[in-house]
C-alpha cells in the first residue's frame, strides 16, 4: 500500500503506480482532466494483467450507477489475480455519498477504488475526504496550470519522449494552443511524429509548419516588441491580428500581458535589481535569463506607467467582454490598448 502523504503530487502518483504501491481508494479531483485522465488510464491498463482484466476490472460512470452499487462492486473479491479495480467516471454526478463513505471505514484490501471527479473538487468539510484520509486513500487536486507554467510543462512532456524545445517555439505553442493540456499534448503528440531520430529538437520554425503559428506574428511576438517598445513592430503584429483573428485575439494576449506587468510591477519594488539573477529570485523565475525581459521592461516602463498599463488592461478586459461597452470592436479596443501602452 502506498503510504500516507501531504504532499501528492501527480509525479508522486505516477512513481508510486510505476513501483506498483497501490493505495485501496484514489479521489482524483479537481479542473484539470488532463492529470485525472492520466492516472485512471494507467491504472485501468496496468494493474491487472489483459487475461485477467475481463473478471476484475470495472468501469463504471457516476450517472449511471447510485453508490450503493458502486460499493457492492468493490466489496467483491478478485477472481485468479492480486486485485480488483473499480474506476467511476464522472464521479461527480453521484448524487448521494453514503454508502461511499461507510465502505471508506473498512475498505477492501484487494480492490483499487478510483473516483474521477472532473469540473470541481469535492468539499473537504464533507465527510468523504477526512474517512478518504483516514483509510490511506491518495487524494489529488488536479488543478489548471497557469499561463506562465505552460511552457515548462510543454519543455518536460517534451523531455520525456527525448525531445528539446526552443524557449520561443514552447511561447509559440503556449501562447496558440492555451491550457487545455489534453489539446496541448495532442498537438505537441503531432510535432513529435515530425521529428527525425537524428535531430529531436523542436524550432519555431516546425512549430509554424506543424501546428500553424506564424513565428513572425504571434503573441509571443507582440509581448517581445512591447517590452522592447518596438513601435512599428507592435503595431504590424496588431493589424495582423486585426485582420486574422484565428491568428491572434484579445483574449489570447490580455493575460500574456497582464501577467508581464504584473510581474514587471513587482520587479520594480524588488530589493535588489542589480542582476537578472537577482530578479529571478524575487520573481520565482528559473534562471536569470528569464529575467531579462523585465530589466529591459524597467528601462523602458517607468513603475508609475507599469501601474497604468495594469489599470487599462483590466478596463479593456472588462471592455471586451461587454461591460460598459456596446460599440467598439474587439480590433479597435485592440489598437486603443497598444496605443496607451506604447506612449
């Protein structure tokens, strides 16, 4: 049985699953599928042997079945191997947790409980989660990654299947393809295919070809002439997006930028910025190159303006979705905002 920890995580789940320490009852929760969908695969094709899954494994939906059956399913004993899985999608949509919590007292050793409960977490003041703890059971929060983790998460998938990424071709594809790591992974499933034996790096240049990203025209680019405060550049890529909205919209680059000068903001106020190295460690970043936008971002962005900018990207956030607008396009509140960020 795996042991009892605070600090689960999905690699820790992975590793144990991988060493075959099993827990009797998994909760997987949270707004995230990805990882959810992870897990409960492994487990639904890893456990048991194929022979033996025909007698032991069942997979059952939460709309379909009430939880008293649920139970009477992983009270059952296995048949010619080591355990029973029971894996409930869409958990979710139980409606009532009773009987789930009486079983969580006294669950059965050789059955492997998975609940998968998408779209939200359960609460923790319910009496599932404590009796879940009390009986060893692995519970993970599966939680959406935000838009900065994005290419980190892009450069492991990447590094797991042999393959590097350039740091501007994982923003090209973060900043297209957005958090829905389970269209992420597809598309970065297909740059893969692409790759030959001899050379597994991934460029912009592929990412353009595979995916369909301008590397020329992207919201990558936008946010580097932005820091840069090229004018002529920022505006080429605006009118570009203006022009193929497929290409780029508001709504993929507000929170690119919002969170620069969010982070620009806090750099300002850094104790030291004498070094990127320096900022890096204020803002969490991972090396000291990852703060070089923010140092030119200080030249080019007095603390007073960066505070502006903040302000006007939340009012034409607010614009863009309708509030206190009723005539202006999405393009021309577009071009207001470079306008006011760029003079």
């Amino acid at each position: 049985m795996a042991e009892k920890r605070t600090d689960v995580t999905f690699d820790s789940i992975m590793r144990d699953l991988k060493a075959r320490k099993f827990s009797p009852v998994y909760i997987l929760m949270g707004e995230e599928s990805y990882y959810i969908d992870q897990i409960s695969d492994y487990i639904a094709s890893n456990v048991l042997q194929p022979d033996e899954q025909d007698f032991n494994q069942s997979i059952v939906f939460g709309s379909d079945l009430n939880a008293s059956r649920i139970v009477d399913l992983a009270k059952g004993y296995p048949m010619m191997a080591q355990y029973r899985v029971v894996i409930v999608k869409e958990a979710q949509n139980i409606r009532s947790t009773e009987a789930i919590e009486k079983y969580l007292e006294k669950p059965v050793p050789s059955t492997i409980l998975v609940f998968c409960h998408k779209n939200g977490s359960i609460d923790r003041r319910k009496k599932l989660i404590p009796k879940a703890q009390a009986c060893g059971a692995v519970i993970f929060e599966s939680r959406k990654l935000y838009d900065n983790e994005l290419p980190g998460f892009i450069e492991s998938y990447l590094a797991k299947k042999q393959a590097t990424i350039e740091p501007k071709a994982a923003m090209m594809i973060a900043d297209h393809i957005g958090s829905d790591l389970n269209r992420l992974t597809s598309e970065m499933d297909k740059v893969l295919i692409s790759l030959s034996e001899n050379d597994r790096r991934v460029t912009p240049d592929i990412v353009e070809k595979q995916i369909g990203v301008s590397k020329e025209f992207n919201a990558f680019e936008l946010r580097e002439a932005i820091v840069n405060k090229r004018i002529y550049k920022t505006n080429q890529i605006i009118k570009y997006f203006d022009t193929n909205p497929k290409a780029g919209s508001i709504f993929a680059f507000l929170p690119l930028l919002f969170s620069y000068f969010q982070n620009l903001m806090i750099a300002h106020y850094a104790p030291d910025k004498s070094s990127g190295n320096a900022i890096a460690k204020h803002l969490d970043l991972r090396s000291g190159w990852a703060a070089k936008d923010y140092l030119t971002g200080m030249r080019n962005y007095s603390a007073l303006k960066t505070m502006q900018i903040i302000s006007k990207l939340r009012e034409i956030d607010a614009r863009s979705k309708g509030l206190d607008n009723t005539s202006t396009e999405v393009g021309d509140l577009m071009k207001e905002l470079i306008f006011f960020i760029l003079h």
